[in-house]
C-alpha cells in the first residue's frame, strides 16, 4: 500500500508552483476584447439633445424615464436575465431570454482560469511526483522482502479497482485533450488532426462518462466499512503518514491517508459524474446556466481528483516496494503489511491468515515449481 | 471592408415570424434547428415590443472564444463562421453565447449533441462559394451573390435590417431623428411616437438636419 503523506506534502507545494507561477492569455484575451471596433450609439447624442429641449417638461406629458427610448423595453431585457420572461414561438429551453450575461462569467472562468491554472496544476503536480523520486527516492521494505504472504484484495476487488482505474485513465485523457489541445496539441498537430482527436475524445468521454458513476458505486459499497475513520487516525494525520521523522506510523487495512482518498474520490467524484450527466444529456429541461454551472463543477472536481490520483499513482507503483503487489496477485509482503499497515497484519497472523509464496502463486493460479513465475519475492514488486 | 451587423427595430418588430420562415427556408436548416427566433418581451400588455434573434456576429465573440477545437473564424465581412468539419458538437458555445445563436441537432446516441448549427449571415462557410457541399452543412450563400440574408431582405416592416454597421447605423439615427422629431414637435411619449409620422413636420425630421 502507499503513503499518501506525499500527496499532502507535494500539494502545498503544487498551490506554491500555481500561485507563484504567470499567466499566460489573461492580458492578452483582456486586450482582444478592448480591440472590439467601437460603434457609437446612434441615438445617444439625439438624445441627450431631445432631453435639453424638453426642459421644462410639456404640460400633462409622463417624460419617458431617463428620457431615452426603450427603457422600459431594456428593463425587461434586464430582468429576462433571471428568468426567461419573453415568449416566442421557437420553443426551447431559454429561447425566451433575449440575452444570457452569465455566458460572459463562464466564458472568463474558462479561458482565463480554468484553461491556464487546470494546465499548471496538472504539470506542476507531475513535477512535483518526479521531484519527490528524486529526493525521497523509493520507500523500500525495511525488513526486506519476507517468503510469507498475505491475502489483501480479492479477485472482486481487483476487478472494481482496475474497472474504475481503466475508466477513470480514459476519462483524465479525454477530458484534458478537450481542456488543454487547443492551447496544447493545435500548434503540433493542426486542427484538422485535432478535431478528429478531440470528436473521438468527445464521444468516448461521452459514452464511458456514466459508466464512472457505476464504478463509483461499486467501489464504495464494498470499500466504504474499511475506510471508516477510527482512534489512531488523527495520529497518522498529526505524524504525516510517518513522512515526518523515520518511523512508521500504525493503521489499519487502511491508513488516514487512504481513507481520506476514498472519501475524496466519493464525494469529488459524485459531484463530477452528477455534473457529468448534466451536460452530456442536453434534453432533460436543463438551461444554459445549469449547464455552466455544471460545466464549472465538473471540471474543478476532475481536476482534484486526477491531481491526487497521479500521486494514488506514484505511491502505488513506483513510489513504495511492496505496494502495487495487493492489486495485481492479491497478496502482500508480509513484511510490507507489518510496515505499514500493521493492526491490520497483526490481527490476521493473530487468525493464521499467513501463507508462504509458494501458496500464494498457487492460490494464483500458477503451478508451483514454474521457474518462469517463481521468482523470489521482492523482485515481483513491478 | 464592411463589417456586416444585423439590426433589430424593437419599434417597428410585428412579431410576424417572417424572418424565422424565412431563414428556415432558405437555408434548410436542420430539425429542431431555429437560426433565428423572435423574442416577445410584455406580451399582451401596454409596452409589448418584439426583437427578432439570431447569432450577432460579435466583432470579439465568445463562442470563439471557448471553443475548444478553434473552429470559428471572422470572414473579411466580419461575419462569424464555423467548419463544421472540425466541430464537435461539445456545446461549449452555447453557453458563452449571450444570445442562445448556437443550436444543436439532436443527432448523436440519446439525443446528445450534433454538430453546431448557427446563423452564418446568409454566408455559407468554408467551402467553395454556393457548392452543393457548402449548401448541405450550411445553407444559402447568398453574400457571395451580393444579397443580403434573406431574413431582413424578408421584414415586411424593416424592422430586421441587415449590412455593414456604418449604413445600419446611419439608418438607426434617422428614424430616432424622426421620433424625436415627433416628441419635440407634439410632446407625445416616445412610445406613441414611433407609430405616427410626425405630421407636424414638412417633411421628414431627419431631412431637415
């Protein structure tokens, strides 16, 4: 298992690498929309000439207010914002709202936010994985790799792990050639090659989209009584996963960190594949601004969630000997689970649960005796 | 260069739907697709006025702006144009738009998005110009004619009118000069105004500038 501790430690640096680092478009889009050709409003210097001549006003007539045409006329235009107030005979979703302004805020979240700061964040955080190797290097087994097994995921479990790690790598992918290829993969590629990129991407993200909200589900039912926060946890959390000092912190099956990620990936990801099937089915009634909306709520949850799955990632496979073990055999170094989830290796050597590598294999599937796949342990670590 | 604008008289607007049917016909858009619509604000009380609407053709617009696979470009014209061979159909312009211009047919699995459908200015897109091909995606060409849209050549009370922005403009200040002329002369309310010439007047208030 891993430590997520260097998720914490590497996101504090990430808000570091995002606040401190430039914005790239910001002035210049500002700039475009100042280029915008000015047309002078023909009626304005009439206007103000009517409103001079009418003074003082003529006997029995109402002036009309601000003296200037159509302002009765702009106030319900104003006040369509919120609500579609006009009718027409095109009948659709906002088609009686004249003008939508809430399109202008969408617009600047994101081309001028979420574009730039969702790409820094998303580099800085690979970054911040690779610097982390290089500092902090691989966290090895202490003890050294042990002959003794223990059994930590069933084959159930693999499966939702990696039926969700599967859909969840698509939908990152998708998601941010959709998000960054304008500003990224144009300039390579052409927009030509691009838009067949980026319709595929559509569709698929699209068509695997709600599959994300089944996965979901299935991994919290059968996770959610071990990810249960309980006594021993603040400690973890207050030691920094055993990040600070050398020793190691105890846990349970799962430890703070894990079960904060749990937590995280059921509610950020709710939010993001709720959100999700806001936009992609387009006729449930929904408008423009429930859309937007949408639109924010999802991509901010995305990228929350592939941030911290990119460090699940590192810490899982190159990050920590031992630990990527449990989800591909199902079974972990015992000497591993004593390191770093030890109540709950405890409590199993404590019921006889400890195998030798040989039944482990065998438990596998594997014949035992098979040169090609009894290595000692510890090399199996990839 | 002109720099192609619509222009809608809320004053002169009978919400006759002309431009609609029009727009409809002459560029066959898809089902479920209105390129233009009139907006009714008031109906049926005092200070009823309509506004016919479609895609504006911003000098800095918005859909262009979001649209993650650039597909959007400004013609010479300044009209708004979209491929819709790069389009795909993510409806990002849809809600940058203020104008509600972009629709989308219902073509996709579960009626999810197809590709966008707008207002091309009676322009056509990318396509060679009044191509078989180019009428397919996009409907009539009828700039490259030398035609205006049809939905303002169309207005029965040139409510809608369509061109560059400097003779639209030049238009606009002549019927505000018409109303006022009206006001100044009588003293009725703008709104009563519009609906009468300004008898008063020899002439046109605007002619005698």
């Amino acid at each position: 298992m891993y430590r997520p501790v260097s998720r914490t430690a590497s996101s504090l640096l990430l808000l570091l690498v995002v606040i401190l680092a430039p914005v790239p478009g910001g002035g210049a889009s500002a700039n475009n929309r100042e280029e915008g050709i000015q047309v002078p409003n023909p009626g304005t210097d009439l206007w103000r000439e009517v409103r001079k001549r009418q003074q003082p006003p003529l006997a029995g007539v109402k002036p009309p207010l601000n003296g200037a045409p159509g302002v009765d006329l702009w106030m319900e235009i104003e006040r369509s914002k919120l609500s579609p107030v006009g009718s027409t005979q095109v009948k659709s979703v906002d088609s009686g709202t004249l003008i939508n302004p809430f399109g202008d805020e969408w617009r600047r979240f994101r081309m001028e936010w979420l574009v730039p700061y969702g790409g820094y964040a998303v580099a800085g955080m690979f970054l911040l994985v690779v610097l982390f190797y290089l500092i902090r290097g691989r966290v090895p087994i202490h003890a050294g790799p042990s002959d003794k097994r223990l059994p930590r995921y069933t084959v159930y479990e693999r499966m939702i792990h990696w039926f969700i790690a599967a859909i969840f790598l698509f939908l990152a992918l998708t998601g941010l050639t959709m998000l960054l290829g304008r500003s990224l993969l144009i300039p390579l590629i052409g927009a030509e090659a691009f838009s067949l990129l980026a319709s595929a991407s559509k569709e698929g993200h699209n068509l695997f989209g709600p599959l994300f909200l089944l996965a979901l589900a299935l991994i919290f039912f059968r996770f959610v009584r071990r990810n249960i926060y309980q006594r021993g946890d603040l400690t973890w959390l207050l030691r920094g996963g055993g990040l600070i000092g050398s020793r190691h912190v105890p846990s349970n099956f799962f430890n703070m960190g894990e079960k904060s990620m749990f937590w995280m990936l059921v509610l950020v990801g709710g939010v993001t594949a709720v959100s999700g099937v806001i936009l992609v089915f387009p006729v449930l009634g929904q408008g423009r601004e429930i859309m937007a909306l949408s639109h924010v709520a999802h991509a901010i949850t995305a990228l929350t969630m592939i941030l911290v799955i990119i460090g699940h990632i590192y810490i899982g496979s190159v990050g920590m000997e031992g630990a990527i073990e449990g989800m591909t055999t199902g079974y972990c170094d015992l000497n591993w689970a004593r390191e770093h989830h030890d109540w709950w290796a405890e409590r199993c050597e404590n019921n006889g649960e400890v195998i030798t590598v040989e039944e482990a294999f065998e438990a596998e599937g594997f014949t035992p005796g098979a040169p090609k796949h009894h290595r000692p342990a510890g090399e199996t670590a990839e | 260069m002109a720099r192609m604008k619509f222009y809608c008289d809320a004053e002169r607007c009978i919400e006759c739907n002309g431009c609609v049917t029009a727009c409809k016909n002459e560029n066959e858009v898809p089902w479920g697709v209105n390129r233009r619509r009139v907006v009714t604000i008031k109906d049926g009380v005092p200070g009823e006025r309509s506004l016919s609407v479609a895609c504006m053709h911003c000098s800095d617009a918005p859909c262009a702006a979001v649209c993650p696979v650039d597909c959007f470009y400004t013609t010479d014209d300044g009209v708004v144009l979209h491929d819709k061979d790069i389009c795909i159909g993510c409806g990002y312009c849809f809600y940058a738009c203020p104008f509600g211009a972009p629709q989308f047919p219902a073509d996709g699995a579960f009626a999810t998005r197809g590709k966008m459908d707008k207002c091309t200015f009676c322009a056509g897109g990318p396509e060679a110009d009044n191509s078989a091909e180019e009428f397919r995606k996009y409907g009539s060409n009828r700039l490259a004619e030398g035609k205006l849209p049809l939905c303002a050549e169309m207005c029965s009370t040139k409510a809608l009118l369509a061109g560059d922005a400097d003779v639209l403009s030049e238009i606009y200040r002549k019927r505000i000069v018409n109303r006022a002329g009206r006001v100044l002369q009588r003293g009725v309310p703008y709104q009563n105004a519009t609906l009468r010439s300004p008898s008063g007047l020899k002439g046109k208030a605007s002619s005698l500038e």
